[in-house]
C-alpha cells in the first residue's frame, strides 16, 4: 500500500528543527509533494505528546499512513504503529526511556534552542511507561535504522528490541544518524512514498 501521509516524530529535546526532520521534510516536499507529511512540536508530558498525536492523525487514513520517528520519537512511534495499525520507520529509537531519562528529571533546554527552557517532570516517567509497546507483536511492517557507533543509546538493546523489523545496521555512525541521507531511498521504498 502506498504511503499517503507521513508523522515524523522528534526525540526527547528536539523539535521540527531537527536535522533529520529537515532532510526528511524537503526530501518529501521535492519528491512526493502529495504527501501529507506532519512532524509537531512535541510537549515533554508523554501524556500530552500522545493526545496530541492521536489527534493530529485521527482522520488520517490507516491504511496508506506512515510513521517515522528519532530515539524518544522513535519510541513514540512503535506506540502510533500499534494504535494506527501503520508502518513505521524508527531511527535510532529509544527503547527503555522510563529507565534512561529519569536523570533529566528537572529544568531542560531545547537542543535547537537553548533559551528555550522546560521542566522533565518525575510523573513523566509514569507516563512513559504507559506507552510502552515492546511485549506486543508488531502490527504491521517496521524498519528501523541503527548506528553502533550511538553514543546515547545502546545499539545492542535497540536490535533486540526489533527483532521483527527490517534492520539497517551502522558500523559506526552517531545518535543523531549524520548520515541520514544515505538512507532516504531506502526509507522511500519501505514506505512506498505516493
């Protein structure tokens, strides 16, 4: 099935800005410009970050939609994958963020922002949980795109975590997936961009 509309979802700290939400943004734009692409401002509140995509995609057909995501985003997007019953595209994701951001409990700054302030409250860690998909079957096609060389994230716990999913491996490579251009036909073809 053709990919008709797309939700790219940002990691924790991130925004729209990001590089690869950018590439992936333009690429869409230039190559497939009746995509409805969708990439929100996510809030910090797992809560709220998930009523506001469950409602950003309600109307969104199920059967030709997509979503791709970035380590928290990533972890996001496993859960639209199961509600939305969609393809999905996880790059780099988190898998365990309950465990991982509890020590960013407190004031945050944005990444493309540094001015920009928020607070990572201790109930998010809850809320976290609530999300978690990782004891289910995944509902339809996953890829996922991992580069050993993660300095935030254990690359390991990432391929185990989809076992299931096509796998594109790094050796080497970085968090923030630097060389995330090379992978864009790849992506393309997974999703059967319209």
């Amino acid at each position: 099935m053709t990919t008709t509309h797309l939700l790219y979802l940002h990691g924790f700290r991130s925004s729209p800005q990001s590089n690869k939400a950018r590439i992936m943004a333009d690429y869409v734009s230039a190559k497939h410009p009746k995509v409805r692409w969708w990439c929100p401002q996510l809030p910090p509140s797992p809560r709220d970050a998930a009523s506001l995509i469950a409602e950003g995609i309600a109307n969104w057909p199920r059967q030709s939609m997509a979503v791709m995501g970035s380590s928290l985003g990533g972890y996001y997007a496993s859960w639209v994958a199961q509600l939305a019953r969609c393809k999905s595209v996880l790059i780099n994701p988190a898998v365990n963020p309950a465990r991982d951001l509890e020590k960013y409990i407190g004031e945050q700054a944005s990444w493309h922002d540094p001015e920009e302030k928020f607070f990572f409250r201790p109930e998010y860690i809850d809320e976290l949980r609530l999300l978690d998909t990782s004891s289910m079957t995944p509902a339809a096609p996953e890829m996922v795109l991992i580069a050993q060389g993660d300095e935030v994230l254990d690359w390991t716990e990432m391929s185990e975590r989809y076992p299931h999913a096509l796998q594109l491996v790094q050796e080497g490579g970085d968090h923030a997936l630097s060389n995330f251009e090379e992978y864009l036909s790849c992506v393309e073809e997974f999703l059967a961009l319209a």
